[in-house]
C-alpha cells in the first residue's frame, strides 16, 4: 500500500468530532418547521406566536426552524426577520435557549427550553 493511501486511512480512522453550540444547533434536524413565506407581518406574527405556544409545551429541548425568507421579493426591506428576531428577544424569551441564522439566511433554527 502507498504511504499517501496509508496516511489518508490514518486520518480517518478515529471517532468523528463532536459538534457544540451554535454547530450542533444548524445541525440538528428540526423537530418542526414554520414557513412564513407570503405572509403578512401580521399573519406572520400570530403564526409564529401559535407555532412557539405549541412547541413550547409539546417539543422541549428540541429544535424547530422558521423560515423567513430573505425580503427579496419584498417592495421594501425585509420585515419577516426582523418581526421573528424581536418576538424570540422580547416575548418568548423564556422559551428559547439559543437562536441562529441558517447557513444562506432567510430562516432561523431555535432551541426550545427543555
């Protein structure tokens, strides 16, 4: 066996590292997700409050994803991410542990308090 083919298998041998914030939080597939896509802020706002409510009490611990979408097809600036930013900092709060964008934007994956 070549001593490039040994190396590789020596590099890959071993157990995989463990993933840790906000990596394991992207990583994790979504118990739930809530598209917001065409909604009113006003839809979206009473959407997002009904989804939380429910998965507060029914997925602790776990994590669920709303997307957003990015305001592309908006006529002004993006209100979607903005609106689901200040309902997880103000009112649910409580409820979430830890929040982050996805990779590419436009959706946002949250872990409920267990």
């Amino acid at each position: 066996m070549s001593k490039r083919r040994r190396k590789v298998r020596e590099v890959g041998d071993g157990p995989a590292p463990k993933l840790s914030g906000t990596t394991l939080l992207i990583s994790e597939i979504p118990e739930a997700k809530l598209d917001l896509h065409e909604l009113s802020a006003r839809e979206a706002e009473i959407r997002v409050c009904h989804f939380l409510e429910r998965h507060v009490r029914t997925s602790r611990g776990r994590v669920v994803h709303i997307i957003t979408g990015k305001g592309t097809h908006s006529d002004g600036p993006p209100v979607l991410p903005g609106l689901v930013d200040r309902l997880l900092r103000e009112e649910f709060a409580h409820c979430v542990v830890e929040h982050a964008g996805l990779v590419g934007g436009g959706a946002i994956a949250l872990r409920l308090r267990g």
